[in-house]
C-alpha cells in the first residue's frame, strides 16, 4: 500500500517545505498546490528547494479565496496528477502546509492496510448536526453564492437577502443528498478516481460552483455516491471554536496532542518550534496499533468554550457581557431537574426516591401526561395529569406544583421526548438545579434492537431538540444551577455524580450511596453510535464512547466526607 499526499499551501513555506520533505522521506508521493495569490518570487523559490525529489509534483495554480470554488477546484486538480503520475497509490491524504504528522507515517500507512477500502471522511446531512454557525446551512445548497464572503462581504450579505425575499430556491441535482464535514479526508483510489470520472461530474461540478463553502460538501457528498464504506470522521485533528474559527495549536499543546494519538493534527503555528521537534513522535510498540482518540481534546476544548462564554462567578471579562438583572426564583422553593439519568438506569426514579425521600417525579412534561411521584391522575392542590391542561401553561404547572407541596424537595425527569416549552424557564428559575447527561437518549435506541439506519432519523431529532435545550442552558441569561456531562464522562465516574446529586436534594440529610443503581448494560453502544455516523448521523453529544469505558465498571460509591469539630 502507498499513501499519496496533497498539500494546500499559501504561506509559511519553510514548514511547508519540511512537511514536504518529511512525507516524501516515508515513501509518499506529494502534489502540491500553491495559491495562485503567492507572489511569483515566493513560490520559484519555494519549488527550487524541493525540484530534487522525484516523488513529488507541482499542480495548476488557482487563486484559493475561503468559501469559493477555486478551493475544490484545486485539489481536483491535485488529485487527478496524483493518480495519473503515481499508479501504485492507493489511498490519497488532503493535507495542508499547517498540518503535521503526530505519528509516525508508517503507522498511517499500517492503519490504512487493515482498512483497505475505507473512506475517512466526515460527511453528515445538514438537517442531522447544527455545526454550521453563521444561520446558513440547508440554504447554502439551494442559493447562489458567486462573491466571496471575506472579500466582498456587503454584497453577499446583500445578495443572500435578496435571495430570501423573493423566495428563490434552486434544485438540488437529482441523486445527491448534501451532506457536510471538515475538508481534510483520506479517500481511497477507487472513490476519487470514481469522484474525477464520474459522467455526472459537469452537472455536478456547476452546482457546487455557487454553494457556500463547497470544499466542506463537494467531496463529502459525491463520497456518499461512490465509497463502498465511509467512515464518517476525519484521520485530522482540527478544533474549531464556538465561532467557527480554527484553533491553533502552540507549544503548550503538546501534552494534549502527545494524549491524542492521532495522525496528523492541524493548525499548527509555524513558530511552535517544541512541537515541530517533538513531532512525528518515535515508533512506540505498545501504542503502534492504537486508535486515534479526540475525546481528550474534545472535553478540553468543549471546557475553554464554557470558560470562554461563560466565565467564572464573581470575574467580570470581555468574553461574558455582564448581566445585572436579578431574580427571587420563578418557583417558591427549591427543586431538581433530572434529564438523561432514567436512560441510563432503568430503575432510576424509584432508587432516588429510596435515597433522598424526596418527591421523585417520573416525566411530568411526557407527550401522552404528568407521571407524579405517586402515579396519581390528580396532585396535590388539584393539579391534574392531563397533558393537554398542562402544556396551556407549562411554566404556571410546575409553580403550582411546587408551591403546593413546598413541604418536599422535588425532582422530575426530562428529556428530548418531552415537551420543550418549559426549558426556557427551567434554565431562568434561580431555584432550578439542572442535571444532564447529554447524548443519553442514545441508550433507549441501542436498547430497542433496531438497526442504527432504521433509527438515525429518530437520532437526528432527539439531538437537534437536547442540542436546542442545551443552547438555552448556556445563555448568559441562565440562572438556574446547572451540570451538563457527555455520556462518555458519566460512564466513566457515575457515582461522583450521583453522589453530589444526592448531596444536592437531601443536604445535611443526605447520606454515602450504600446501594448502586443498575446501569442499562452497553456493550456494544459504541458500535452503534459509529454506525450512525456511517449513515450520515453525527452523535456528537455523547462524547467519545470506547468499549472500554462502555463496559467499564461503576465501582464502589464514595465514601460520603464529614468533619470532626473541637470544642
């Protein structure tokens, strides 16, 4: 097997050249692209340094602006010399003159072999994962985009508003099904060469000329009409911010990027000189088979975005515009909101209830009725179970609720198959705690037995609507006391979480957990939730999900903490 690499380059052409250099030392055969708005000096001097190696090739220039279609036109170029001039490629890697290899190639090349006719690339529908910021996403395949976003912003704004008053909606080409993902793929000879001569590929080819940053759906859609098997997810470490930007990673990464085992990572500064010397790291026999794993880089980038927005208590910041409303608590007394928790212990309700001896309400804002604490029709103070009686005003049901039984501490399950018109007011109430555990509405799908295809819709829709709750949660305008955690870290250390959520509820009366919930078992959950990104369905807030994890044992509960005083 021998891996191909295009490199995008525009700048930076010292750490291009060694990027070059390092592939071609491994055996690869590289095709590069240099921007065509590279001053003529910059780029003879940076194709003299490299004219010595017979393994790689210069293509046609295209002046690359971002979100055009010179983007895609350049790697189609790329890719065509590549499989022309190289036979014995079989796999063809996008990299850029910024990304660089963590590994070693050769365990690349290793990987590829044990997946001979894999495609890498992530490719979801528009209408499965809220990725796209900026409020275009389905629109951007059915407008027209011909100026560039960052040089011409006034009259693409201008045209885009246009475009939406008069309605106009242009036709998808018969057969494709957009779908999106990052740009840097690793395909397969017989998919591109597939994708380049495909009979299709003018009708094809002018539609994607006026989509909307169409390097991020050309390849991740016609993929989807020619791959024998898709792997949804990129072999490229690339983060990106709550605004869509790319982050960059500097020397104080390197921990983090050593952690991640990943391929090849991007952005990297071409200063960071630490991780320029450390990386690719040396061949490792214990880790040389290992799988590349973004959880660790995901909860830590998903934290810098809370401490981002979101900022400290009490620390004022450019980042959290500050907020000086204030509230007495929507409810007259405290309560608990549980969501996730009943997915993943099926005798969740009835274990909290023996533990705090609060009032545990099952789903008192369930589609079919109000399932009280003690199962009854009507609760205390007259309130009835009728759905329809309580959606007319759900956030005056759930006061009424509270005020008539102040006595108690409440809490009630909630969920993505629930009625939502309450979770703005849940996220405002000051007397509200707020648990979730986001992507748990995975395990009652996997538990059904149903394929991940004949469930992806209904996976789609539960996480657009949690994805939708969680926003909420993360206003500033929040005030209500809340815990979010992917599955992936709950299953991991559920009973720190349980614990503190008993601590919670029942005070100075609650006591250390002497009887386990039992866990749904999810062997096999992690297979299932990869099935749904091979389908085109990203479940991204579950977390990354191993079998490890998955089958980890919950341990032993903590012992509860208290504190000897002197008199």
């Amino acid at each position: 097997m021998t891996l191909g690499v295009i490199m995008l380059v525009h700048n930076a052409f010292e750490r291009a050249e060694q990027m070059a250099r390092h592939w071609t030392d491994a055996g690869c055969p590289v095709v590069i692209h240099v921007d065509s708005n590279v001053a003529a000096a910059d780029y003879d001097r940076f194709a003299q340094a490299l004219g010595g190696i017979a393994t790689l090739r210069f293509s046609k220039r295209h002046r690359c602006e971002w979100g055009t279609w010179e983007m895609v036109a350049a790697t189609q170029d790329a890719a065509t010399l590549m499989l022309e001039d190289f036979a014995n490629v079989s796999h063809v890697y996008l990299a850029s003159g910024a990304c660089l290899p963590l590994r070693p190639v050769a365990e690349l090349c290793e990987y590829l072999d044990r997946h001979p006719d894999t495609d890498f690339i992530e490719s979801a529908t528009t209408a499965d994962v809220p990725w796209t910021v900026g409020g275009l996403d389905r629109e951007r395949f059915t407008l027209r985009f011909p100026f560039a976003w960052k040089r011409r912003r006034r009259i693409f704004d201008w045209f885009v508003r246009v475009q939406q008053f008069v309605r106009y909606k242009r036709s998808i080409p018969e057969g494709l099904v957009p779908h999106m993902g990052s740009q840097w793929w690793c395909l397969t000879r017989q998919t591109l060469d597939a994708i380049l001569r495909d009979p299709n590929r003018d009708r094809y080819d002018r539609y994607f000329r006026q989509v909307w940053i169409p390097d991020e759906s050309y390849y991740q859609t016609l993929t989807r009409l020619h791959a024998r098997r898709v792997e949804s997810r990129s072999l490229t470490l690339s983060k990106f911010d709550f605004q869509g930007k790319p982050h960059i990673f500097f020397d104080d990464h390197l921990e983090l990027l050593q952690r991640s085992d990943c391929f090849v990572a991007r952005k990297i500064w071409r200063h960071a000189e630490m991780l320029y010397h450390c990386f690719p790291r040396s061949a490792d026999l214990e880790r040389q088979h290992a799988e590349p794993r973004t959880g660790t880089v995901d909860r830590l980038f998903s934290h810098a975005v809370d401490r981002r927005t979101l900022g400290r208590p009490g620390l004022y910041m450019q980042s959290r515009f500050p907020n000086i409303e204030s509230q007495n608590g929507f409810a007259a007394a405290p309560y608990a909101v549980l969501q996730g928790f009943d997915d993943i212990f099926p005798a969740f309700q009835f274990w909290l209830t023996k533990q705090t001896e609060a009032a545990v309400h099952g789903r008192l804002f369930a589609k079919d009725r109000a399932h009280f604490a003690d199962d009854s029709t009507v609760y205390r103070g007259g309130i009835s179970d009728n759905a329809r009686l309580r959606d007319y005003n759900g956030a005056m049901f759930l006061t009424n609720l509270i005020w008539n039984a102040r006595d108690l501490h409440h809490c009630f399950q909630f969920g993505p198959t629930d009625s939502q018109d309450i979770h703005r007011t849940l996220a405002n109430d000051t007397n509200a705690s707020i648990w979730v555990v986001s992507g748990a509405w995975s395990v009652p799908l996997f538990l059904s037995g149903r394929s991940a295809g004949e469930m992806r819709t209904e996976a789609a829709r539960l996480q657009r609507i949690e994805a939708k709750f969680l926003k909420t949660l993360r206003s500033p305008n929040a005030r209500a006391r809340i815990h979010i955690t992917t599955l992936s870290d709950f299953i991991e250390a559920p009973m720190e979480t349980l614990q503190t959520i008993i601590d919670d509820i029942a005070g100075h009366k609650g006591n250390a957990l002497a009887e386990v919930p039992k866990m749904a078992d999810l062997t096999g959950l992690p297979d299932f939730l990869q099935d749904l990104k091979n389908q085109g369905m990203h479940p991204f807030l579950t977390g990354d999900i191993t079998e490890q994890n998955a089958r980890r044992p919950q341990g032993r509960p903590r012992p509860k903490p208290y504190v000897i005083s002197r008199k």
